[in-house]
C-alpha cells in the first residue's frame, strides 16, 4: 500500500501538535514568572520560589509538573530538596522548527 509523502502543511500539523505542551506551558502567568525567575538563578527549589513569588508551595509544584512536562524546566535531587533549573534547549528547536515550517507554508 503507496502513502503519498507528507506535504508542508501535514509536517506543518505534526510540529503543530508537538508544539502544543509548550504552548500551553508559556500560556500561563504563573508559568512565565517561574521561568522568568530561573533565568536569574541557576537553580532553585520550591521554597526559594515561594519567597520569590506571589504563589503557594503546592501552586508552584503544580506548574513546575507542566513546565518539566513541556521540557522547559529539570530537577536535580540533593539530599531531601528538589532543585529545578531550565532546560529550553529543546523548546528552542522546537520552537525554531516551528517557525521554519510556517515560512515554509506562507
């Protein structure tokens, strides 16, 4: 059985979708100023957050969970403590990715 090869706009859609947990993971305020914040710092855990921000311990764990989802953020254990960093490499060229494939369509 022959499958016609994808066209730009099939790979266009299939990026699409990969794209769709970072999106959704930069959509939210509490998200960007928890991303914002580990740019300032190398890492940090989730009490150093809390002193930082106007958020709850289990609201920032709760967006630290979607941010590691999207491959935004990683977490280095250390003894009792949990230190989450950035890790946008990825993103980056996903995001890169993405936006080649739109030139390529328009």
């Amino acid at each position: 059985m022959d499958t016609a090869p994808d066209t730009a706009q099939d790979e266009l859609a299939k990026t699409f979708a990969e794209c769709k947990p970072l999106f959704f993971a930069l959509g939210e305020i509490p998200r960007q100023q928890i991303l914002l914040l580990l740019t300032e710092h190398a890492e940090l855990n989730v009490s150093q957050m809390t002193e930082k921000l106007p958020l709850s311990r289990p609201a920032i764990s709760h967006h630290l969970k979607i941010l590691r989802q999207a491959g935004l953020v990683e977490v280095r254990q250390q003894g009792t403590e949990n230190y989450h960093f950035l890790t946008a490499d990825a993103a980056i060229a996903l995001l890169e990715r993405f936006v080649a494939e739109v030139k390529s369509c328009a």
